[in-house]
C-alpha cells in the first residue's frame, strides 16, 4: 500500500516509524516546515523509542522519501493519506496534496477537533473520509527529531453510509503496525468527548496561565466546566449525536485529580510559551460556528474564542 | 451641618478636603485601614494639591476627627453621611456605623457600580438615600496621604419619590464647597453608563494583561464589547431605564483613543498590580444577579464574573 502521512509533525513522525517498522516501505512524508523536511532528507527521520528493560537507549533512524508540503508534484496516487496537521493547517495541507489525492484515495484524519470533514469534503468524497481519534502521544525535539514514548490507540470510523467495511479493513491494516486500531461505531461522540476536555482546559488553562491542577481548585471551575460542555452537548446533539452531560462534565473534572494534573495543555504551550496561533477555531469556535447554524446559542464558546483570539493579537502569536 | 466621611480613601479624603476647605467644619473621616487612622490622628490628613500657576507646590493638613471604623461610637447622630467605600466594603461600613445613623441622616452614595441601594436599604429607609456618581479623581499615597488633582463634578438624585427637593439642596450644598455637583433626572441611567465602561474595560484588561487602547486595537473587541454591552442594557431596560445601546458602545468605545488610552483600569490594578479582590461582583456580578432576578440570559457576565474569581484565587488576591 502506498501511503503518505500529510503532517510530519510528532504524532505524523510517530505514525511513519510505526507503519515502517511493521513492513510499509512505500510511504512518504510530507510537511510544511522547511527546517524539518531538509534535516529528514539530510540525515532520515531520528526516532528516539527511549531505554529498553536494561536502561540502554534505543533510537532508529528512518530513511524515507519526504516532500516540503508547497513543493508535492503531482502525478502519483497514495491508497492511504493520513492527515496529520495541526487544525488550522488541514485546508493549506489538501490544497497542497490535492495532486496526489485520486478518486480512490483513501484519508484518514487524525487531527484534533471538529468540523474537519467539512474541510475534507472540498478535496475528496465522503466515501474517501475516515475519520479517527487517537490516544497516542509523540513529542518533536527539533528539525528531523521525534521522542516516542508511552502507548496507545487509535479508534476510526467511515464518514459515508456502506463504507464500514473499509473502515474495518483500515483499522486492522493499522493494528498490524502495532498502532492498536479499531473501528468504532461512534467516532462524532468519541471526538466531542475528547474535545469537552479540549474545549475547557485548553482556553481556560490558556487565559487564566495555570495548569489543570490549579484551575481544578478555583471555586468558579465547575460553573464554567458546566456551561462549556453544556454548550458542546447541545451542539452535538443537533448533530444527531447520544452526548451524555453529566458524564461529560465528570469525564472533564477527572482530570483534575489525574496523571495530567500538572500537564500544561497545548494550546496553553502553544500560545503562553511558544506565542504560537492556537487550534481555538476548531474546538469553541467549531462549536460557535456549529451553533450559529443549528441557531444554539453558545455564548461561552464565542466569548472564549474570542479572548484566546485576543490573547493571540497582544502577544504577537504567529 | 455634621457630616461623617465613611470610607475615606482617594475619593473620601478628597471631598472631605474640599469641604473643609468650603466652610465645613463639623465633619469627621470613618475608615477601615488602620495604618491610615492612625496618621490622620497623629499628623492630620496631609493632602497634595499639586503646583500653582508659579510651580510652587502646595498642601495642605487638615486637623480632623477620624474613627477607625471598627470603633465608631453609637450616640451621635450624623445629618449627611458621604459613604466612599471600595463597592465590596459597603456592607460591613454600614454595619459598623449603624450608632451614628438617625432617622433624619442622609445618606449620599457615590461607589462605583450596581447594587448598592440594596444594601443602604437594608440600614436606612429609602427617604434617607441619595445616589451619586462623580468624575473627581485623587489618590492615596500614603497613610494620611492624598493626592488631588484635576477637576470634576457630582451628579446626583433621590432613590424615594418626593425626595427631589432634598436632593437638590445637597447637590447645591455641596457645590458650595466647589464640588461642581448637579441634580440629575436620571442618575442610574448615568451610573449604568459608568458602569458599562467598568464592565468591559475593568474585567477585560484584568484577564487579558492589558491598558485600554491595546485592548481596543484587538480585532475581537468590538464583538466583545457589544454583547457585554447588551446584557447591561437589557438588565438595565428591566429596571425600566431608558437606555441606547448603540451610544453606549460608541462611548465605551471612545475610551480607545481618548486620554485614558494608557490607562491600566482599577481591576487591573487591584489584581494584577496589587493582587487585591476586585470589584467584579458588583459590576458584571451585580448584571448577572440582576439577570437572575429578571430572568435574562447574561452569559458573557457570568463567564467574565467567574474568571475574575478564578484569576482573583491565582493570584491568592485577599
């Protein structure tokens, strides 16, 4: 199967490894950040899998064809093209790799957040949509440099009716990399559960400057918590979705006490530490946006989209 | 006349000044900071009145009664009572000073923010409350240190029908002393005029770490503003004021490019510079509440309420 992964980014560069290591040698990266495509080219892809049982490191390096995103020819037709990307970078990425998506190419988006299929559709069918959630985790340590760590799972499902068997087929072709991938029935509320957590602890923690821990502790969280996720809920239900509210705020408060408890989360390192745009439009704002149409109302998520926004025009986020 | 300053910080030490300096002699300072007390006591309250027309600088001390608020006698009774409290401070100095308020003392409220007849009505009958709103400015430097500067005025009204005449005797009483204050027809629509400015500039500028005119070039400000805005006029309208949202966005919006451009508001000051609680709760606090009562929605109140709260626990802000 010829694959690409669209996105070389930590998780992009995690999938490469994993797929190559399970005997996929026709695949290609692609990506849009110059530094890391020259250095891929230059010297593989550096793959750091931490120590093994005897506290000895284990890396590999990865010799495989990569693209600068703006230079993709056309031509070639991928079976399978993972889209990686960080949110706001998915339609750039499909305008860019348009040539080499045929009719029968198969995308599976990986990315985090809503209303991507919309994005999809531009490019390819619904046919050709698969659309997953993923548990694993990866950290990039510099141009060409990615740390593998921990494990995970991923969950997908087809976005057009008759296409299960597709998706099925997708989830173990995975699973045979090791990527422990299975089909699921529900993906939406899989990916709106994920993003209730996304959806509170990424502007909050932003906007106020604490970890999850902290803002756990502030009298007014669970006021907010409640509103937030009260918002997605009504949303995804216009959607056509079985969202359950309470256990989604429980879902979001569990972490306060959990192993993420002192985890900045991304948008907070992307924004307060890095000055970087944020995935903002593609978690509250999806939601705004979503409710607009469905005529919800969803002041909170407007209100918190607009201040991540605002946040990002006064520290200069590029 | 025998007047009584409670709570004589910036603003109460100013008007005290200009009123001893008008003539009246029978008037003593009320206040909670006990270092502030004591200097009065000790050395008069010392007050800067700026440079003459030659540069010289002048000041003046005035010798004058002060009670620590805590210690206020009970016997006397007082004819007019400036309360000039902190908005979160009002309720304990009417408490404290229940002794020296008589059947026949006026009380004259000049806080910023909504609420508070509610609280005066909880210790003197609404006859006895007058409700003002002044464009003076000072600053405490210091224990028994006040700085004047600039001018201003005084707008103020009757909260009981048939109160009118009374509450022009006291605005031209108090001109007498050179405060420039005025009857107003309408002094809650004035004080909610205040207040939206407060209620977006305040709170704003507080979460995002900003002064007024970087806040105004940010894209998202004028959608900010406007629904904040709206939930003020509705809650307002509620309280049958008669109130023009459009102007009252133009005029929070002409601070952008006005004199206070550079200016960190008070809650900013409070919480970010001093790490002291804010005023929130009766601001877009006192909007929520009275959204509520009303039953009108007035999310971005709420939401803004809480993260002030939230920032406020941070901050550890006492």
């Amino acid at each position: 199967m010829k694959i690409a992964i669209a996105g070389a980014g930590a998780m992009g560069s995690r999938f490469a490894v994993m797929l190559t290591q399970g005997g996929n040698e026709d695949l290609t990266l692609i990506d849009g950040w110059p530094e890391h495509v020259a250095a891929i080219k230059k010297n593989g892809l550096q793959a750091d899998l931490g120590e093994d049982d005897k506290g000895v490191g284990k890396g590999v390096g990865l010799q495989v064809p990569v693209w600068l995103q703006s230079e993709v020819p056309s031509g070639e037709q991928f079976d399978l093209v993972i889209v990686f990307t960080k949110a706001m970078q998915l339609g750039q990425m499909l305008h860019d790799i348009q040539g080499v998506l045929g009719p029968q190419t198969k995308v599976l988006c990986l990315l985090n957040g809503l209303g991507h299929i919309e994005t999809l559709e531009k490019y390819v069918a619904k046919e050709q949509i698969f659309l997953g959630n993923t548990m694993w985790t990866a950290s990039l340590i510099g141009p060409g440099k990615v740390k593998m760590f921990g494990t995970g799972s991923v969950e997908l499902q087809n976005v057009a009716p008759g296409q299960e068997d597709a998706a099925r087929d997708l989830a173990e072709f995975l699973s045979k990399s090791g990527l422990n991938a299975s089909y699921s029935a529900d993906i939406l509320a899989s990916i709106y559960r994920k993003a209730c957590v996304n959806g509170t602890m990424n502007c909050l923690t932003a906007l106020l400057e604490c970890n999850i821990g902290q803002f756990g502790q502030m009298a007014p969280a669970h006021a907010i918590v409640t509103q937030v996720v009260s918002e997605f809920v009504a949303v995804g239900r216009a959607e056509g979705l079985d969202l359950n509210e309470s256990e989604l705020v429980a879902h979001v408060e569990s972490c306060y006490d959990s192993a993420v408890a002192d985890h900045y989360p991304s948008m907070y390192q992307d924004l307060i530490l890095h000055k970087r745009k944020t995935e903002i439009d593609f978690i509250n704002g999806a939601i705004a946006r979503k409710g607009r149409k469905y005529e919800i109302p969803t002041p909170y998520c407007d209100l918190l989209t607009a201040m991540i926004h605002a946040k990002e025009e006064l520290l200069g986020a590029k």
